[in-house]
C-alpha cells in the first residue's frame, strides 16, 4: 500500500488528537487507581491456618500471570472470539486466535468489562492446580458449587477476588476461608488503551493507513508497533503486535478491510 504525501499531515493531526484523548484517560485512570492497595481487603484467618491461605493465594497469583500472558496475545480474550483470526505465532509451533478489531469498518474492539470477564473465565479455568493440600498435616475439604471470580482490571495492576470454601478439620473444629485476593502488577490495561487508540484511528482514515504516522504515536507513548500484511482475494488484513522491552506482555490484534 503508498502512502499519499497529501494524507499524512491529516494523519498527523488525528494522531495528535487521539493522543491527547488517550493521554487524559490515562490521567484520570491513574487518579482513580490509587485507592488500589484498599480494594483488597485481607480476611481475618487464624493464624495457624495463614500458610494455607498463602499458598492458595500465591498459586492464584502464578496462574493470574500467565492467564494475562495469553490474554494479551490473543487480543483480551482467552477464549476464542467471535471473529477469530487464527494466527501462527513466528517462532514458535503454536497458533493463536486473534481478535479482529475493525472487521469491514465495523468496530469490534472488545470492551473493557469483557476482557475483565476473559481474565476471570482464564483464572478459574486453571484453578484446580491450586487445589492439591497434600503438604499439610491438615484434613482439608473444598467446595466449589459456590465458585465465582470478580476480576478488576486498573492502570497498574489485575485484581482478583477468588471465592470458594475450603474447611479445615482441626483437632476439635471445622475451620472454613471462603475468599482469596491477589494482586498482579501488569500493564495490559494500558496496552488495551493502545490498541484501541489505533483502532479508533484507523477507524477514522477508512482504507489509507499510515504505517509511519501509526508507528510514531504508539513509540510517543513509550511502546513498540510491529505489523504484518496479509493479503486475501478480496481483502486484506493487518495484524498488529504491541510490545513493551520492559514487559513480558505481547498484545496482538488484527484489522480486516476490502
């Protein structure tokens, strides 16, 4: 695809409005998320069963951290969407389904809640690697007919709230913790904002694109744009790879047009 000299100074004014949208989100995103640290509320467990708790909570959080990984790379799902590209990822014998964000000019991008939804269906879809209590000396039961996982997504960090009951027999009682917090440090949310800075974008330029344009406002932001062209009969696709050499999150989503 050229790049039409007489566009680019068009690009280069939506990108620096765009900018300055998404640069105010951020500021306010970042006001509201310094009440983080008091969303998570740790619950009174006796002291003798505290290890419990924390080995629950620990595996909670390793499972949290690669449900993320693969949420990012499949464009905040960690299921398959509804309009799935499936994607080899280079480097490696895996594919992946990737989100189309704009498929034929209609806007797709996955909102925010939903991708909260995608991390809480990842999280308790690995949770029975934390159900293993052989190392303790303690009778333990857990029911899950109550399961349910509340996932928040903030600026700086993924928040969740696990709830279900494990009872703890003791020499003379039955001891009950019904709810697990975890707190993983992560910028997908920002990523998200980025990818949907793109889209909204290119939303607004139809068929021109502007690779450069697009690349220099995503770098202004402190990230890196990566894009590989996928030619069809009738179409053609641009998958996009938002990364981050201080993170281990890989962001991919892809843009159809005719």
């Amino acid at each position: 695809m050229r790049n039409k000299k007489s566009q680019v100074t068009v690009f280069i004014i939506v990108g620096i409005i765009v900018l300055l949208i998404f640069a105010l989100a951020m500021y306010i995103s970042k006001s509201n998320d310094k009440s983080v640290d008091n969303e998570i509320q740790t619950m009174k467990t006796p002291l003798e069963f505290q290890p419990i708790k924390n080995y629950v909570e620990q595996c909670i959080e390793s499972r949290t951290q690669d449900v993320i990984r693969v949420v990012a790379l499949q464009g905040g799902y960690y299921g398959i969407s509804n309009y799935p590209l499936e994607y080899v990822v280079p480097g490696l014998d895996v594919s992946i389904y990737l989100p189309y964000y704009l498929y034929d000019f209609e806007n797709t991008v996955i909102d925010k809640s939903r991708l909260e939804q995608e991390l809480s269906y990842g999280i308790e879809s690995s949770l029975e690697s934390c159900m293993n209590f052989s190392m303790f000396h303690y009778d333990i039961s857990v029911d899950t007919k109550a399961l349910d996982v509340q996932t928040s997504l903030t600026t700086n960090n993924v928040i969740a709230k696990v709830f279900f009951t494990l009872n703890i027999q003791s020499e003379d009682a039955i001891n009950t913790i019904d709810q697990f917090d975890v707190q993983v440090q992560t910028d997908l949310l920002n990523v998200y904002n980025v990818a949907k800075l793109i889209t909204d974008e290119q939303y607004i330029n139809g068929n021109e694109i502007c690779i450069t344009c697009l690349s220099d406002i995503v770098n202004s932001i402190g990230y890196n744009l990566d894009m590989v062209e996928v030619e069809g009969d009738s179409y053609y696709v641009i998958i996009y790879t938002i990364s981050d050499s201080n993170s281990d999150i890989v962001y991919n989503f892809a843009h159809r047009f005719n």
